[in-house]
C-alpha cells in the first residue's frame, strides 16, 4: 500500500494550548477561534459564508502516540478501542469538528465551539448540512446520558473530567 500524504490547506488559531485544558468537545464550549485558510485555496471559500456550522478535518499534529485502545476523558475507567473513542492517540491521527461559522473575512474565518489546539493544521472544510448530517435513533454505544450530565455539569476538559470527584464535592 501506498503512503497517503495531505498538504494542510490551512491552520486553526484558537485560545487552546495544552491539551489538558482543552475542551473535549467544542458543543459544550463557547470558546472562539480562527481558521486561516492558506491564500492558494482561499476561493474556495465561495459562498462559504451561507452556512452557520462547518465540519473541519484536522491533523492532531501534537498526538503523542499510536494507541488501539485509550481510556477516553469521559471515562477514565476503562481501556476502549480507539475506533470506539475520539482520542487524538490514533494511527491515523486525524480530527473532526463541527463549529459555529461565525463571520468571513477573505481568507479568515470566524468560529465558535472550538476544541481544537492552536497552531493545528488544517485539512479539509465541510459544511454542515442538517438533512445530510442529522441522523435519527443513533445509538450511542457506551456513551450514555450520565457522560453527557458530566460535561455539562463539569468543565469539559481532560483535567476538568479528571478532577470530576474535587469538583462534585464542591457543590
């Protein structure tokens, strides 16, 4: 098989510098962000603008290893299979977020619900259309509600997940 190599069109700009303190998905997270679209590709941007949500592919370019099974930030407790997790730890480390288009400015756009490290390069933008994207009666495997609670009740980080118990005894 032959190597596959992406030339990145682009790279995020975001508030985010380590992964610790980086929000573990950007829904949760009202943190605002940049994606600079290198000039070569900026009119591909055409009519960008119509849309409120984008679909970014990325490379986790600071990934610090290769694994197959990771203990995800929701659930430190158990080794998964890394297909079952959205870890950057991947063979293939390539990310995917969905952000709120926010304002364009030529070749710069203005986003929010970032969860992405700064300096990141980009790969690929896709915009979000909701009768393509939306999916009813999805199953969401071991991810259950109580996942969900914490986010939303804890900061959405790895170390924010991770101090969960200091931070329930608190309240």
């Amino acid at each position: 098989m032959t190597d596959i190599i992406f030339k990145p069109i682009g790279i995020i700009h975001s508030e985010h510098t380590e992964h610790e303190n980086t929000p573990i998905q950007g829904i949760f997270n009202p943190s605002r962000g940049q994606v600079e679209v290198f000039e070569e590709f900026a009119e591909g941007l055409r009519d960008i603008e119509s849309f409120s949500h984008l679909i970014l592919l990325y490379h986790f370019d600071r990934a610090t290893g290769k694994n197959l099974t990771q203990k995800p930030f929701l659930d430190g407790e158990k080794e998964r299979g890394i297909f079952a997790i959205r870890h950057f730890n991947r063979p293939n480390p390539i990310g995917i977020s969905i952000v709120r288009l926010l304002d364009v400015h030529d070749n710069i756009l203005e986003i929010e619900q970032v969860d992405i490290l700064d300096g990141t390069p980009l790969l690929d933008i896709k915009p979000y259309v909701y009768q393509f994207d939306h999916r009813e009666e999805v199953e969401n495997g071991w991810v259950d509600n109580t996942h969900m609670d914490d986010i939303g009740a804890w900061n959405a980080t790895p170390k924010g997940l991770r101090d969960k118990e200091r931070t329930n005894r608190e309240k």
